[in-house]
C-alpha cells in the first residue's frame, strides 16, 4: 500500500515507528503545557500505551515485553529522543536534577526552558532567598545609621 507521498507503510522500521510512539508521548504528556517535568520511564510507558509507569502491567505480551525492555534501556530511548530533538522539534533539558524537562520547540526555546527550569532550582531559590536578606540587613543597617546621624 502506497500513501499519498509515495513511500508504502512496509519502508517504516521499528524504530521510525518507536520515534512517532515517543512524539506522540510526547505531545500527550504536555497537553497545553509550555513545558513539563518527566522521566524517560513515563516517556517509555506512553508509548507504550499506558498513562505511568504505576499502570504497567505485571505480565505483557511477550512481543511488547521485549519492545518495552529494549527502549526502556537507556541506549534506546537516549537515541529516540536525540533524533526527536533533531528532526521533530521537541526540546529536552536537564542539568543536575532528576527527570528532564520536555517542550516543543514551537512553544518556548531552549534558552527560555533552561532559564525557566533553572530558577525553578531550590539552589538557586536558597542563594535568592540568602541575597534578599543580605540586602535587607544592609538597608536596615543604613536606616539605623541615618537615624543616629
């Protein structure tokens, strides 16, 4: 069977078909969202059908068992999602924190997912946190050096 731009449905791999599995997880996992936390084993389980990882089965089908295991490995699903940044406009984002950040890159830019992520950081909300004291200390030691001038 030929589609409409002339490349039959048998030209798709498994592993064109688990890179349309994973956008679709994807899209799904954000809905309206810019951008979502998430982990490469929701990822996985999305493709696979299933709304998290708590909804697995205990028993699969020993051919999707052996589907889910291979891109469950980190090899695997580190490859979709990197051709999935490359060719199909989804932006990842992690940098010391568990999980990722995932966004569509019609939405926001890396630079804005990466700055929006990096404030979210307890670090940095504690350093923010530690500097609006400083500067309160100093402005009330001002204050009180005025009043005694």
């Amino acid at each position: 069977m030929v589609n409409r731009v002339g490349i039959s449905n048998k030209d798709k791999s498994e592993f064109d078909v688990a890179q349309l599995a994973a956008y679709v997880s994807i899209k799904s996992i954000l809905g309206t969202k810019k951008y979502v936390k998430t982990n490469k084993a929701h990822i996985v389980s999305r493709m696979f059908g299933y709304s998290s990882v708590k909804h697995l089965p205990k028993e699969m089908i020993p051919s999707i068992k052996s589907l889910f295991t291979k891109y469950n490995s980190r090899y695997h699903i580190d490859k979709v999602l990197q051709l999935l940044e490359l060719n199909w406009n989804v932006i990842t984002y992690s940098n010391h924190i568990r999980g990722m950040y995932i966004a569509m890159g019609n939405k926001i830019s890396i630079v804005e997912l990466a700055s929006a992520v990096e404030t979210k950081k307890k670090k940095n909300q504690i350093s923010e946190l530690k500097r609006s004291k400083i500067e309160a200390r100093d402005m009330a030691l001002l204050q009180l050096k005025k009043r005694f001038n």
